[in-house]
C-alpha cells in the first residue's frame, strides 16, 4: 500500500488513508480550509472549483485546468496542484491574471471569480498571446451570472502586459520527477480499493484479479455517479499512470489513440487530419472537461448523446480490446448492443481507438443541434462520410447521436442511397427514409418531432455541401446553418 503523493505551492505532500473517491474540491475545502475554490454544481459545468495541474510531459512541463469537483484526490499523484491561493508572489503581489481582473472589473459577486482567474492562469501559462477564439474556448467551462463576460475577457487580452513573475520552471521540474513511480500506486481506504497501474500489462492483469472494479479514466462521468447518484464504488482502476496508454501514434493508414489520451490532444490530432471535425469538437464540453476526459472513456461509457461516436463510426473507426493477453479488434459500432449495453466482456476494456486516415476522394462532415454553442449535450448529433462514383453514390455512412438507444448507423437509408443519383430527389426520398431507421424519443433536450426534422435537414445540408454540380459557397452554407 502506498501514500499519494504530489506538490502544492512547490512543496511536496504526502497522504495516507485517502479515500478514494474523495474529491480534490472536498480536500481543499475541508482539510486545508482552502475556500478559495468553490462549489457550485458538482458536476463539472460552472467552473467555480477550477484549479490547474502541472505534469511532466516528456522534458515539458504541461499545465491544464480541471474541475476540482469531480477530480479524485488519488489522480493528483506525480502532479502538481495550483489553486487560486498559490498564485500571488512572496511578497504578497497578485499573479498578472489576478492583477488583470482587479483593473478591467472583471469581478462582481466573487463567487465564480477564483474558477475563472484559474483557467485564466492555464492558459497564461500556454499562450505568450492568445487570440479572442482561444480565451473563448479557454473560459467555455466557467459560467458567470453577474458581471458579464466582457470584462473578463479584457482582462484575458491584456494580463500578459503586466511583469511576468518569479518562477523556476526548473525547480518545478526536478521536484516533479522526483515524484514519478517506477511500479504502480495501490491504495486501500475503510475496503474501497484503489489501483493506479505503472503499465498496460499491469492494468490488463490487474483487471482480471479485480473484475469487480471501475475503469476511472478523466472521472468526468465516474465524477457524478459520487456527486450526483451517491454511489459507492468498492474498486477502481486508473488510466492515468499508465504511460503506454497516453501514447497516439500516426502510421501509414490510421491513427492509433490510446485509453488515456485526453479528449483534448485527441481532438488535436485528429483535427489536423480531419479538419471538419473541428467545430464540433470545439463545442464538445468545455476545455476543464477535455483536459480530464479521455476518448477512449467517451466511447467506451457509450452514451446515446456522446458527440464523439458519430464522427468515429462515420470515419470507419475501430476499437482495440484487450482482455488479459487477449486482443481482439472490432469495428466501433458493433461495441453498442443497447442503451448503455456493449460487446464488452468480464475483465475486457478498450486499449486504444483506431482511426482510418482519410481518403481524399471522401466527403466527410459532422454536426450538432443543441440550444447553446458551449457546453450543451446534443439533441441531435449527425456524421456523413460519402464516396461518389461521378454522379452517384459508391458508399455512404451516416451515423446519428440522440436518435437512438445508441450511437446508430441509418443502415436503410444507407442501403437505399448506394448506386442512386447523389442529387435532390434522391435526397429528398432519403431525408424521408431516415424514419425507418430511428425513431426519436421525447425528452428535456428536444421532441421527438424536432429530432426527427432536425436529423433531415442534416442530410439535406450534408448534400448541399457535397453536390456534384457544385458545392454551396461558404456564405451560403452559413446563412443555412442559422435558418436551415
């Protein structure tokens, strides 16, 4: 059995007897009277409990902000911590990002302010000068209900004009090597066991002696069931430690993402090569939730409304399962039986995702209805992938999130487009046929009806878009994507 170990204001700490679903917010807030970070939904949305790790990534050290509400206090071990409280200089002196809040107003109730300064502080620390798009994207998870985001974003575009502060980057990095294992951390609290294994082979094995145990990957969704159901969880089993899954790989016909890659360096890879996917992937959550979450953890949790399943399954993606020595591949959407159901068997869990490098001669797009831009789940998530032979249609994929029970291909629409006439009648007749394939239910999100019209129109903007005769010009495509 181990202590966890980690660094906070440079000095290094060491628990034991952690329990191991106990958040980092509850310890901050309760062991260390820190009250700096706050609790405001406890799901990982408002942003008030940001704080902001340090890991070393190869030589460098990496700073991301997260949801201190739903992040387990054994997932510290090996990192850094920063709270709101650890950033003011010896001397007493505000950090930049803090000095900025105080001269562009950017503070109102307080209560929000700490989560917005921290996400702030990540990305001072990533960007010399960012752009209006990348604070955007960087406060999406910190929600205000007073003062308005003008002001906060002031203080974003100015806070890298004030004097930089003190801070031995090389310090920082001795001390956190200092703090890296060469085996596995395994801790055991009142009966709940925790195991953070050092290697896959460790993790598949460790599965096996423990089949009763929860994969925990960014804790995004494993988060809520502590906070919001109250679930007990006897056994867990974590990605984070575990350096051979953090790994992605680009070969000559795919992209090779392993189970503890983020959800935001998948996203960046996968951008690079698939560049349509990027809006939707800038909507998916908010940048704390994509510094935490892994893709191998969205897809595996298998959610009907996980924006990720659309887009993979349209562009041919397979997971790779392992099950002690086992492996086997399937291709992603055979992994869904039912709702919340998969092809998953005892002691199995999904080592990496394959994703096909993408054809030139194929059309491939995604898209997302939900009520608000940023941090909303989809009522209505679409995938088109679609290959043409001169005027027709040689193969199609079109894939639907929120439609379903699952994360499902339209295989009659699909049957009836292959070899047609990949023009408007066709279209018409298969945005019709979409009804044999799903039959939405009603729910908070969106009617059956709007999710039913709404995936339609999808195929007939997807169309638009595609035409052989002539795609739409991008200002076009806009005006279609507020009215369509």
């Amino acid at each position: 059995m181990n202590s966890i170990r980690f660094l906070l204001d440079g000095k290094r700490v060491e628990i034991d007897h952690v329990e191991p679903t106990r958040s980092v917010l509850q310890y901050l807030r309760e062991d260390l009277r820190r009250v700096g970070s706050k609790e405001g939904c406890a799901e990982g949305d408002c942003g008030a409990c940001t704080v902001v790790l340090a890991e070393l990534q190869g030589e460098q050290i990496r700073y991301r902000a997260v949801n201190a509400c739903i992040q387990f206090l054994p997932t510290l071990d090996g990192k850094a911590l920063f709270t709101v409280e650890s950033l003011h200089g010896a001397d007493g002196r505000l950090h930049p990002v803090q000095q900025s809040m105080v001269d562009y107003h950017g503070s109102q109730c307080g209560f929000c302010t700490p989560g917005f300064v921290m996400s702030m502080y990540a990305l001072y620390q990533r960007q010399p000068r960012p752009t209006r798009a990348q604070i955007d994207d960087a406060l999406s998870g910190n929600l205000c209900r007073c003062t308005g985001y003008r002001p906060i974003i002031d203080a974003c575009l100015h806070m890298h004009e004030y004097p930089a502060p003190d801070a031995d980057e090389q310090q920082l990095r001795k001390q956190l090597q200092a703090l890296q294992r060469e085996s596995g951390l395994e801790i055991e609290h009142r009966g709940a066991r925790y195991f953070a294994p050092a290697t896959v082979d460790e993790l598949a094995e460790c599965y096996l002696q423990n089949p009763d145990a929860r994969i925990l990957a960014g804790g995004t969704d494993v988060g809520l069931w502590v906070t919001k159901q109250l679930r007990v969880l006897p056994a867990l089993i974590y990605l984070g430690n575990t350096d051979d899954l953090q790994r992605i790989e680009i070969g000559d016909e795919h992209i090779e993402i392993g189970a503890a890659v983020t959800l935001e360096d998948a996203f960046a890879v996968l951008v690079e090569h698939y560049a349509d996917f990027g809006e939707m992937f800038r909507r998916f959550a908010s940048v704390p939730v994509r510094n935490a979450g892994t893709l191998v953890g969205n897809v595996a949790n298998g959610s009907p409304i996980g924006d990720s399943m659309p887009a993979l399954i349209a562009a041919n993606a397979r997971v790779c399962l392992r099950r002690g020595d086992e492996r086997r591949e399937l291709a992603m959407e055979d992994l869904y039986l039912d709702y919340m159901k998969n092809a998953l068997r005892e002691s199995e869990f999904i080592e990496a995702i394959r994703v096909p490098l993408p054809r030139a001669d194929t059309h491939l797009r995604c898209y997302k209805l939900a009520k608000r831009f940023d941090q909303d789940i989809s009522a209505v998530c679409a995938a088109f992938a679609l290959r043409l032979d001169g005027e027709r249609v040689a193969e199609i994929r079109i894939v639907m999130g929120g439609m379903a029970a699952i994360p499902k291909r339209a295989a009659a629409t699909e049957e009836y487009l292959r070899g047609e006439s990949w023009d408007q009648p066709t279209v018409l007749t298969a945005m019709q046929r979409l009804g044999d394939d799903f039959t939405p239910l009603n729910d908070m999100r969106a009617s059956a009806a709007y999710r039913a019209r709404g995936a339609a129109n999808l195929l007939q903007r997807f169309f638009l878009e595609t035409r052989p005769d002539g795609a739409l010009d991008a200002a076009a495509v806009n005006v279609f994507a507020v009215h369509g």
